[in-house]
C-alpha cells in the first residue's frame, strides 16, 4: 500500500502492504533496529523503533511486526478464539501502533504492554461484533428448526410448513442485496469481510444491508418467537 508523502507528516505515507492488505515489512526490516541482535532485545531498542515508527521509518515497523507478532497473535486467539479472526485483528494492532507510535509514551510501560493493550482492547472490539452478528441470525435459525425436525405429527407438520413458508416469504421480500447478504452469511457461513470480498461491496455496505435486513425480519418473524 502506499499513499503521497504529506509534508510535515512523516507517518502519512504508512507501511506497504501485501495484494491482499496484509502488513509486508519493508525488505531487511528483520535486520532494523537491530532487531535481531540479543543486546538490542530489551523495551530500550523496542522504544527505539516505537520512535523511528513515529518518524515515518517502515522498516521498524517490520522489526516491531517480527519481534512481537507471535506474542500479539496468542493474546488475540485466547480472545476471539478463532484463527482467521485472529490473524485480522493482530494486523489491525500493528496497524494502530504504526499510527499512534507519536503517542508512546516509555514512562508509562514498555512497548510490550503498550502493544498488548492495543491488542486486547481490538480483539474484545472484535469478539462483541462477531457475538452481535451471530445474535442477529437468531431469527433465521426457525429455518434450521424445519429441516431438524424429524417425523412430525399432522399437525405439527402443518405447522411448520406455515412457518417455513413465513420465514420464506420474510426473506423474499427483502430487497435481493440484503437477502444476498443473509444468505452467504448464514448458508455459506462467509463473514462481513467475506461477503464485502465475494461481491467487490465495500465492508460497511454489507454491514449496513445486514443490520436493515436482520430490523426487517425481525419485525416479520416476531409472531414466530411469541408463539414458540
């Protein structure tokens, strides 16, 4: 990724990414800072690439990344407990302490608590909206109820039919971009940066078309959770 030189903002231009935005340390950032050298190990030469980070530098960047990614990342899979969730937000880490490396401060903690903080306050960010996606495909789980349902009596069989074709007919009625979107995330399993990717839409169109969806099924589908 690389963005115009900003004058008088040296962080502006931001670290190059990988085709897929994945953060790609700069070539030798390993070698950066003395990144791999044992006497160079402690939160001094941490907060020296902390403030070459906060001067534009990209290759200290990359030797932060490689220092501190593998600790970064099991903090974050203890959290969200998921290993492609995991992988996004330990990005998203070295994202933010690339942008807000001015405002290390080394007199109240180390890099290493600095970086963790970030992290566990991103990876708790990320488990709430994973539980409120998951809470908001509650309604189309009466679909799932259907198909369990194992030898019925006559009645009970009427009965789901006229709940399927409620739940059915909610969904049809949904503008298609929002039925889209319900569909990969609860028959395909895709999450919002899936779905966004699979139909080239922006990540905060496809949060929007859910959150408008879930609104209006929920107002359709509320006779079936007060008779359940």
């Amino acid at each position: 990724m690389t963005t115009p030189d900003m004058p008088g903002d040296a962080v502006a231009a931001g670290p190059r990414a990988d085709a897929g935005g994945r953060l790609a340390p700069a070539a030798g950032a390993r070698d950066a800072g003395g990144a791999g050298d044992a006497g160079d190990a402690g939160d001094a030469g941490d907060a020296a690439l902390v403030g070459r980070m906060a001067g534009g530098d990209e290759q200290a960047l990359g030797a932060l990344y490689d220092r501190w990614s593998s600790v970064v990342q099991s903090l974050v899979q203890y959290i969200v407990r998921d290993p492609a969730e995991a992988e996004d937000v330990v990005e998203e880490t070295f994202w933010q302490a690339w942008r807000q490396a001015g405002r290390y401060q080394a007199a109240r903690g180390g890099v290493s608590t600095w970086l963790l903080t970030i992290a566990r306050s991103r990876a708790l960010d990320r488990l709430r909206a994973l539980r409120r996606r998951r809470a908001e495909l509650v309604p189309l789980a009466e679909l799932a109820d259907v198909v369990a349902s194992e030898a019925p009596t006559p009645a009970v069989a009427a009965e789901l039919r006229e709940r399927a074709a409620m739940v059915a007919g909610a969904l049809r009625e949904l503008p298609a971009e929002q039925r889209q979107a319900l569909e990969l995330a609860y028959f395909s399993g895709l999450s919002q940066s899936e779905i966004a990717e699979r139909t080239g839409q922006p990540l905060g169109t496809i949060k929007t078309r859910m959150r408008l969806a879930m609104q209006k099924l929920r107002g359709r589908l509320a006779v079936l959770r007060g008779g359940a």
